[in-house]
C-alpha cells in the first residue's frame, strides 16, 4: 500500500479528515502535532520521537495570519514521504497528454496532501516544504485561485520556499501571473475578478513584494480594468494613475481612463440634470 493511501486510512480510523482548527491568540500546538505525526508515521514504519527543539509556538496576527516562528519539521521523516510520493504523482502526470487530463488527476490528487499542508499552515511552521508549494501549483493550475492565493500568501511570508523544478520565475511573480490570466479571463467574459484579484494586489503592495516592472505594473492595469467592469469608474481612474506612475512608458492604460473619464462626465452630468 502506498504511503498516501496509508496515511489516508490512517485518518480514517480516526474518524475521517481532520476538522478544521480554530484560530487562537496564543496557540501552543507541539505536543500535539507531535501525537499526531507520530501516529502517522508509525502507519508507514517511522520511529518518531521529537525533541524539545523541534517545538513551536504559532500566534494570530491583526490580519489574519499566523505570525511564523522559526521551525523544523516535527517529523523530517514524514516531510521526505510525502516528497517521495509526491514524486511519483508528478512521474504520472508527465503521463498525461493534455492540461485537462493532467487538471483532473490533480484534482484528484489533492486531497492526499493538503491535510499535511494544512497542518503545516495550521501550526504555523516555516521551515522549507517542497509538498506544500506544489501543491499551491496544482491549485493554481485547477483554477482554485481562492486556495492558491491563501496558500501561496503563507508561503510568501516564510521567505523559505524555491520554486519547484523547470520554474524560473519567482513565487511571487508566479502567483501574478497566474492570478492576472485568471483575472484576464473573467473579464473578458464580464465576470468580476473580485475580492480575489483585489486581496492579492492589496498584499503585494502592502507587503512590498519585490516584483519586475511589467509585472506590478501589469497587476495595478488589470485592477482598473476591473473596477470599470464594476461601474466603480475613480476607482478605476485611480488604478489607471497608480499604473502609470508604476510604468510611464508603457503603461497601456490611456484608453481605458479616458473612457471612464467620460463615463464620470455623464454620471455628473445626468446628477446635475436632477437637480
């Protein structure tokens, strides 16, 4: 029996899937986590037994989001199982002829590791997980932007995490990217890309992501182009000024202020009409 599968019955034995974990000012979760990942791994033959350092301490922050502190896996053992699981699913996808082929099968992979990777998140660890970044990949690739960016704004905040094999950009860049052709997509089907374009943009500004030009710049573009689809037309305006300021020369925004420009004219206008 593989490993996922062991694991998986494991939580089964236990009554199913984890449930999820509330969030707490002050939440000390080694011992526990300790139990628990012990138990997994006594499933797969591991001799588990932590020790005092490998503890740690996970806090909530005013925004929402665990403070991290510095960590090590509880169990170096079960990270480099699932690695090596997750090594052979990503051996079968390459299998796979087409990305709808190789979406499916992701979809169907997923819920084999995102316990670990949310435990991982839960508990407030940072050490570096291969398991987990991939697994904000697959999401992002399913088109689960919800999942994708709340997992890859964790990992952002570790300051620990490569990018797997063959990916040459960085996470940051990756989750623009990926979140702007999503967000390119819904509008051009008159769909908003709200909150989810917006909670990105808000974070990348407010945390100061180091990102290329074209690609900041590309981000603030598809803000204004959203809050046109939305009739919110300063706002867009101001999303046009703030691309602009980003990118003077090739900024590509001139048609779209000016048409909202013109849109306020006429909102003005039929106000003044009423009056």
């Amino acid at each position: 029996m593989s490993l996922i599968k062991k694991l998986k019955a494991r939580r089964a034995d236990q009554g199913g899937e984890p449930q999820p974990t509330k969030p707490k000012t002050d939440q000390r979760v080694s011992k526990f986590q300790a139990k628990k990942l012990a138990q997994q791994a006594s499933v797969i033959g591991v001799d588990v037994a932590p020790s005092a350092d490998e503890s740690v301490v996970a806090t909530i922050g005013p925004d929402g989001i665990q403070n991290l502190t510095a960590s090590v896996p509880l169990n170096k053992n079960l990270l480099e199982q699932y690695q090596a699981a997750l090594q052979t699913d990503v051996q079968r996808l390459s299998t796979k002829d087409t990305l709808e082929d190789k979406a499916a099968m992701k979809r169907q992979l997923l819920p084999n590791y995102m316990p670990f990777v949310e435990d991982y998140m839960a508990n407030g660890h940072d050490y570096p997980n291969s398991v987990a970044v991939m697994m904000m990949v697959w999401l992002f690739d399913i088109g689960d932007i919800e999942q994708g960016l709340h997992l890859g704004f964790y990992l952002v905040k570790t300051q620990k995490q490569p990018m797997p094999h063959g990916f040459s950009s960085t996470m940051e860049t990756f989750i623009c990217d990926y979140t702007y052709d999503w967000a390119s997509a819904q509008i051009k089907e008159e769909k908003t890309a709200s909150p989810y374009l917006d909670n990105l943009v808000k974070v990348l500004l407010d945390a100061k992501w180091e990102l290329a030009m074209p690609v900041k710049s590309k981000m603030l573009n598809m803000m204004a182009k959203n809050a046109f689809l939305k009739g919110d037309f300063k706002a867009c305006v101001s999303w046009c000024e703030a691309t602009q300021k980003v990118n003077p020369e090739g900024h590509g925004t001139k048609t779209l202020m000016n048409k909202a420009l013109k849109e306020i004219e006429k909102l003005e206008q039929a106000a003044a009409e009423t009056k």
